[in-house]
C-alpha cells in the first residue's frame, strides 16, 4: 500500500506533473516556433536565394552513378542508379540553416520575455516632490552654516 501511496504523490503532486505541464507547453511552443520558421522565416529566405529547401542537392559516385540525367530530384536519381553511393549534402544544408533560424527565432523570443521580466521587477520610480527637494536644500543650507561656525 505504500508504494501506490509514494507513486500517487510523485505522479500528482511532485515533479511528473511539472515535466507534463512543461512537455505540453513545449510541444506548443515547438509548433509555434516551426510556423514562424516554415511560415514566416523561409519565404525571405526564398526570396532572397530562391531555394531556400537544399534537400534536393547531391553528387552521385561509383556503380550506376552515369545512369542518373542531370537535373534528376534526388528520389529519381535513388531510384535510376539503387547501386549508386549517393551523397545528398543538400539535406544537411537544409537541417543546419533550419537549425540556425530556429535558435536565432528562440533567442530572439528569450530575450524579449527577459526584456519584459526585466521591466516588471524593476522598481518603479518615485518622484521627487518639491516639498523634499525643498527639505533637502534646508538641511544641506543648516550644514554648511554649522559646519563654518
């Protein structure tokens, strides 16, 4: 009985349901951040280079490795010449931009939530009223009058 107790407690009210509650927003946060990349991101970088998916970009050597036209995706070109070693580097090219929008997307997104953290623990400033800047101006005045005699 006491092991069903234990595993009650850790799965309601310990840290699995923190990690289910993080898991969760992760997972919507990763759709998020996906969209602003597929959606928003990649059609500049369309623009700008018109090719922005390099997946399509290889180099055929050895056996069968002539059969292949040029010009041909890189599923043809898998299936004309099966025997052929087939570099795509073009996929890697992909993954590593994705990569580096996405991290770039999510620090920029880091840095505006700790920009506006920064802005609610700050304490807000308080005005100086003229009755203190008058007060302050008195004791400084009684200072300098005890201090020369």
């Amino acid at each position: 009985m006491g092991f069903i107790k234990e595993f009650k407690e850790f799965a309601i009210k310990g840290n699995a349901f923190d990690l289910a509650v993080g898991v969760i927003i992760g997972a919507a946060f990763g759709k998020i951040v996906t969209s602003i990349i597929d959606d928003l991101i990649m059609p500049i970088v369309a623009a700008i280079i018109s090719k922005p998916d390099f997946s399509s970009i290889y180099f055929a050597i050895g056996k069968g490795s002539e059969l292949i036209p040029n010009g041909s995706s890189l599923a043809k070109a898998k299936e004309t010449a099966p025997d052929a070693a087939i570099f795509a580097y073009g996929n890697f090219i992909t993954i590593a931009i994705n990569f580096l929008l996405l991290a770039f997307v999510v620090f920029l997104m880091v840095k505006s939530i700790n920009k506006l953290k920064n802005k609610q623990t700050e304490e807000p400033k308080i005005a100086t009223s003229t009755t203190d800047i008058l007060l302050s101006e008195i004791r400084d005045e009684l200072k300098k009058t005890n201090a020369t005699d």
